[in-house]
C-alpha cells in the first residue's frame, strides 16, 4: 500500500466517521450536513419504499389493502417518533377490477393486453362484441359525427413522448378522461385507449376515466402500445378488425379512505406547520412503487433526518399520506387532498409552505418556489444548499404544487416542487411492472437530500412565503 | 449548397442506383452484392415478420393458428417464386393455456404474475394452496428429504445472468425441466419457477415443462422476477408465505402440427440441399417475433434474395418452417425437427449443410463452420466476406446446430452456426412482449446479410463440408 493509497483510507475512514455533528450549528451548516447523510443514504427512505410495498403491495383507493396500508403507516411513524400520529377517514365509492379479457375475434383470434379503466362499467357476462373504428387523435374522435359510432367500439391510438417535466401526460390525458363519454355520445358500445405511456413494453396502463353521472359512460380499456400498434397494423393491411371486451368490474358504494398524519413538532413556533404530501392509495396492478410509495419514502425519510439534527428546528413538519388520490371524482369519490383541506380549515393560515412528492424516483433536478422566494435569502443559501445535488432553481413557477396540495394552494397556502427527471416514468406508471426494484436507491437518496436542504430549511427559519408573494406580487406589472 | 454536399447529394443518387449487378460475376462478387443488398433492407424479411406476426399473432403448436401460419407461409412462398412448396402434416398432443391466477393469500393478498409452464396440467376449479418454500437452486430442491413438501408448493427462486451466447439460460434449465417432477416427488402440490429471464421486468416467461408419463407431474407455473423477489423479501421479513395456484389448462389429443417446406432449386447440382430453418410456432402468450417469426424472415430473405441473384446458385436451397418446436416432449408431441428427418431420411445425404435461425434478432457476431471448414478456401472467402458486417470466425464449434437441425446433424449432416447477440433475447423470451417492435429493423436485415453471404457461397460452390470434416477428423489426434 502505497502512501496516496494509505491516505485515501484514513480519508474514507474519516469520512465514516463523520456522522457525528459539527460544532457549526448554523442552519445552513445543519442543512448540509443533512443533504450529506440523505445521500449516503442514512435516511429511512429505503426501508419505507420497501416494506410498505412488499408487506402490502397494491393499495387500490377503497381497499381493505389501502386501510392495512395506513394501520402499517401510523404504527410505523408511531416507531419512528413522529407525534400527533392520526388516521382520519372518509366515505367514499370504490371501484373494484374484475376479471377483464380482450381479445381480436377477425380476421383472427388474438388476446390484447388490457386493463379497464378506473371507474368502467362492467360488460354484460357475455362481453361486448363490435368492429373496431380508430382515431389517432382524440379531436378526430370528438369531430365524428352524432351516431356515427353506433355498435361500434371506439379507439384513440395516439402515442404520447417522452419528457422530463411530464408535459406529455398532460396533453394526453383528456382522452382517458372524457373518452368514453366522447364515444358514447356518438353511439359507441365501448371504448380503448392507446395506453398513455412511453417505453413501448408490452403492459396495459390503468388510471381512471372520468364519471358520467355516477359511473363511466361505457366499458372502457387501456391496451398496450404493441397491441395499438398491432390493431393499427391490421387495419392497415386493409382487414376489418373486430374485438370482444369483456370484464367484470365493480362498485363498492360504502368503501372508507383515510389520510394519514404525523408531525415533528417545531421547537419555537410549533403551530406553523410545513406540510409535506405524497398518496398512500396505488393502482392496483403493480405494488405502487414509483407511485406513490417512492413520495411516502421520500417525506417520511426527510422528516425523521429532520428529526434527528442535532436541534429541533422552529417551526412543525408535517407529513400527510394521502388516500384516494388515483380514482378522485367530481362527487361521490373524494380525493385525499381535498378532504384533508376541508377537516382543516380552521389551521390553513398556519401552514407556510406546502410540497407534495408524486413523481417516482427519479433524480430532482430543479426547485420551483412560490413567488418572491427564490430571490430572497432564503432562496439564495437553498440554491447554494442544493447545488452539489445537481438541482438549480427553476424558471417555472410551481403552479398547483400537486394534485393533494393543490387544494391548499387554492385556499392560499405557499406551494413549493423539487422537480424530477421524468423521462423513464410513465413506461411504468400504472402498470403491473410498478415494483420496487423499478427504483434507484441512489436516486432516491437524491431526492431525500433535496427535500431535507428545502425542509429543513424552511423550517428553521422565520420566512414569511405568504408575505414574499405579496411582495413580488406588488412588485409586478400590474394584470389588466 | 456548396460543391462538396452537391458531390455528396450526386453520390447518394448513384448508390441509389446501384441495385444493378456489377459485371463482375464471381461467386465472391456476388455474395458482397447480395450481402450489400441484405443490409440495405432490400429483403422481404421484414414484411415477412411484420405480416406473420400481425396477421396470425401466436402460433402455440398444434392450434388453429399454427395451422393457419403454415396456410399463410405456403401461399407466401409460392408468391415468392419457390418451388416444390408443400405442407407436411404430423399428429401431436397440444396443450392449451385457460385462465391461471396465482397470488399470496397470506400474509396479505397480493396477485402476483405467472405462467403456467407448457405441459402443467390444471388445478381442482378452487384451486391450490399452500404454504411456499424456497430454494435458491434446484440442487438444494434435489437435496430436500422426500416427504419434505408434502402438501407445499416448492419455488426455485435462482436468477440468471445475460450472456451473449445465451448460456446462462442452458445453465438455467433443468430447474424448468424437471423441477416438477422432482417437487412432487418430495410431496409438493404445486411448483413455482422464477422465470428463466433477465432484465427484471414483470413478465413470466412461459416454457415447457417435461412430461412425467402423459403430462407434467404437478401445476407448474413461472413467475416473473420482480414476484420471485418479492416473496423472497416477504419470507426475509420473517413472514409465512402462502400462495393459491389456479389453472384451467387443458391437453388436447388429437391435434395435428406440420413443417412448411420450399425450395429455391440449383441450376447445376438441384439434388445437393442447403438447408435453412427457423421455426413457425410460437409461445401463445406474445406474437412470437424475436421467437422464432425473426427466423422464418431471415432464412426467408436470405433465400429469396439469393433467388434475385443474376444466376443460379449450382445447388438448391430449401427452408423449412418447423411446427412443434417449443413443446416437443419424448414420447406422443414430436419435434418438427425430428419429424422432417424422419420423413426425409432418403435425401439426408444429399443434404450438404444445414442451419437454423432460432435466437431473435440481435446482430450476428461470429460464424461457426463445421470441423474443417473454417481453414479451407470456403471458409477463407467467408471471413472475407463477412469481415464488413462484423462477423468473425468462431472459436467454438457449432455443436447440434440448434434443436431443429439437431436430428440432422446426428445423421450426419454438417451444420453451422451464425451466432447473435443474445444480452437482450431473455428479457423478452416466450412473454406477452415477444412483439414486432422488439425487432431493430437494421440488425434484422444485417443477419440476412450474413445468411446471405454464406449461403450464397455455399450454394454457389461444390465444397464437400462432410469430405473436409473427416480429412479434420482424421488429422485430429485420436481419441483415446
């Protein structure tokens, strides 16, 4: 061994050692040094995403899974130290998947793989039988004319790219929203969907079509993208494709959802709360690994690094685990976020700065803050907290902040995004192949690290988001 | 546009134009040409595996749809210019995949993704279950005590490495084989397999198990590997692992499968055969592309591009689309293999070299010629021919050739080997994504070029593979 190679060890070995705390206890000293723990991965964040997966697996809204799912959450934030550990439920409708088949009947049989949309009707026993018509946009199927459609099964073969902030999705959404009710309209017996995803494996991806009065217009399906491009392919040939849609779906009209909350109490103001949101509730094909167990893991190990600084920080950080998030409707199916806003009204105005994680695991690579904040001084010590994390501030403002903190932003509360590389997301997203070793342990350390820089802190500080976006708000020209 | 991109644009309009033969009428001449040809794409092989997989889909040996192919095959043949195209039926036992659902029962319900291995006889209508018990190999399986599993389900939980040459799935094997037969012979009920597959998604990779008497000894399923990890965590956390296994699989004895043969005749030596095979059924649960529709177009485009040439090669060359393949048991479910060398056993020594194409579509890396050839000027010209297209010559001997050709070369016949890149074949091996897309366009037409450009050669010439593999045989030091 020779002498660079000797001192390399005692570096390593130093460095080992160096879990123990600093003497500079200032909160930026504090923030590095729990970015650095977060991404040696001395975090929780792994044993979370792991056992909440592989003890429960799929978590569908409603469920008996997504109830064990909260008891195994409380009673692990319980272990973990957290106070003020509650569960608080809600009634809500639940959809239950059946048995599903689709299949080719002509020119020859072949099976598609499928999966009902969330809150689709079931077939009658004998299944759904028509000829296939395909629209390669969503606006080609909505300028069909009334009756058009008539026995027939409609189908929106549009592919959807890849990008890193998500925006794909978004544009393609309405089509799994409002087409079965498009289909419908014009006289369609059931609806497919050219599954909104990137990748191009062979798996069906599931997420819910929106209620037409109290269900979805027609038995509706997401099929694979091969098995798009195979319908397509027929056509082309010049061969009148038929298909049979079966499937044995469900309602459960007196099913409970619950959020789970837990905080660690601020040592100086501990009534003003930042508020960090992921969903507990999953698509129930895969164990919900990227989503959404990978946010759950990301919060829950965030707080408990806070927890464990060698101070408690000012203000509470409160963890939220979210039911219902996936299958929310206008109605009778309520989503977590929106009950939690409304059972807590009466603390909105205590809640400084709100974030939700429901994005997988990939790496953060910028920070979006409310308004005003980023060129504050508490944007400028962040930026630099963040910097050895490759994540730099980004020009897009956070907007919502997420489908569960949205309602808080609508009632004022400031909402912050650490957002993550996307491009691998959604060739998993809703699918059976949603599992646990979909997820970088590196890159969830990543993100731990980044949460805790932002949390800690926001937390340990007495900035006013509310009054920087006033601020700014003032400071800009004014709307017309 | 400046000088040099005009000169480049006149360039490109030339090469264009240069599917016209060169004076040059060498045999060498003309297998660069066709090799040049192959790997511009100016072969049927990817409409012949876009069309058979789109059109028929799966092919399970001994199905309607297997027939159908065969139909299909025939008709494109003849359209194709072959000659003596003929279907050869045979009697085969077919076994029929119903619905299957496995899932963990306890400690909570989880489904998890399988395939019933071909040949795995049903569950009773309530289905199977059991507590599961692990092995990390099938030796240790082999080595429980007998009366051990009574009453349990056996999993075999070994993972597999990529290899190029696929070796790791020969390694692999014998736990799909036997592992039925050897569970219950210690008592077990049902067997479970972690898929003999790589890249960890969630598929099962379906498989034939080997009959013990008429039919495989217990239900039998592979799982994919993201659902062997996941049981093994849940047993790893201290938990009671019990599953439920559930199959209407059916055996149906009176089914028939068939060979699809076609020739391309020689101009100076038509009795002297060149064979090329590749095999038509597939696993019923993709389309078969990478397994084995890849083939058929292969040896297809091969032949026919060989067909355009500006002469005749001297010898024939004959395809054969092989029934029965991924299923063939000892006993009453014959190998299409072993029944062409059966019904053909009069020609076998006018066969003078055979080869099949049953690895997918990745990029051919290396050539391996029967014993003695690889020296001679056949071999010489070959490599040189090969040498643009990446193709070296092989350390390694062919072997059997394949299990299609196998039987010939036990009688006798010369084989050789054109040997793919297989680090991606098992991620996608006999599952639901075995599907056009997985077919690089570009490496597909470069294995055309290889089979081309040997088999041109060969066809083209009067070398004697049996004459130089004694004259090897004989300069070899004798075996003891």
């Amino acid at each position: 061994m020779n002498r660079i190679s000797l001192f390399l060890s005692f570096s390593a070995l130093s460095l080992a050692a160096a879990s123990a705390w600093s003497a500079d206890t200032s909160s930026e000293a504090i923030a590095s040094e729990l970015r650095d723990k977060a991404l040696r991965g001395e975090s929780v964040a792994w044993d979370i995403v792991s056992e909440l997966t592989t003890r429960i697996g799929p978590r569908p809204a409603g469920s008996a899974a997504e109830r064990a799912a909260a008891e195994w959450s409380a009673k692990k934030l319980k272990a973990l130290g957290f106070e003020n550990v509650r569960i608080e439920s809600f009634p809500m409708t639940s959809w239950v998947r059946g048995t599903e088949r689709v299949e080719i009947t002509a020119p020859s049989p072949q099976p598609i793989v499928a999966a009902a949309l969330g809150g689709s009707p079931p077939t009658p026993a004998a299944g759904i039988e028509g000829e296939v018509v395909l629209f390669a946009t969503f606006d080609d199927l909505k300028a069909a004319a009334p009756g058009s459609l008539t026995g027939k099964i409609a189908m929106v073969t549009r592919p959807m790219p890849a990008t890193q902030d998500g925006s794909g999705y978004g544009v393609a959404g309405a089509a799994r929203r409002e087409g079965p009710t498009e289909a419908a309209r014009r006289g369609a017996i059931g609806y497919l969907l050219r599954s909104l995803a990137t990748g191009g494996e062979r798996f069906a991806h599931a997420g819910a079509a929106r209620y037409d009065g109290a269900r979805v217009a027609i038995p509706s399906f997401a099929i694979s993208e091969p098995d798009s491009q195979q319908i397509e392919r027929l056509a082309r040939l010049g061969e009148k494709v038929r298909l049979r849609l079966n499937s044995t779906a469900s309602y459960v009209p007196n099913a409970t959802s619950q959020n789970v909350i837990a905080d660690i109490r601020g040592s100086e103001r501990p009534d003003e709360v930042l508020l960090l949101g992921a969903h507990l509730d999953s698509w129930d094909l895969g164990t919900g690994a990227i989503d959404d167990a990978a946010g759950i893991a990301i919060i829950t190990g965030t707080a408990k690094l806070i927890a464990q600084a060698p101070r408690k920080p000012k203000r509470t950080v409160r963890v939220v685990f979210y039911g219902s998030e996936e299958v929310s409707q206008p109605g009778d199916i309520p989503l977590g976020g929106i009950v939690y806003s409304r059972e807590h009204k009466a603390e909105i105005s205590t809640h400084i700065l709100a974030g939700e994680s429901d994005f997988g695991a990939g790496r953060v690579y910028s920070v979006s803050l409310p308004e005003g904040a980023q060129a504050s001084p508490f944007g400028v010590t962040l930026t630099r907290v963040l910097a050895p994390l490759a994540v730099v501030p980004s020009r897009v403002p956070p907007g919502e902040g997420g489908s569960d903190v949205g309602p808080l932003e609508e009632l004022g509360v400031p909402v912050f995004l650490l957002n993550q590389d996307g491009m691998k997301y959604f060739d998993i997203h809703h699918t059976a192949n949603d599992t646990l070793e979909k997820i970088d342990p590196a890159a969830l350390s990543q993100n731990v690290a980044a949460w805790t820089s932002l949390i800690w802190l926001a937390a340990d500080s007495e900035v006013d988001f509310r009054a920087l976006r006033s601020a700014a708000g003032n400071a800009s020209p004014a709307k017309p």
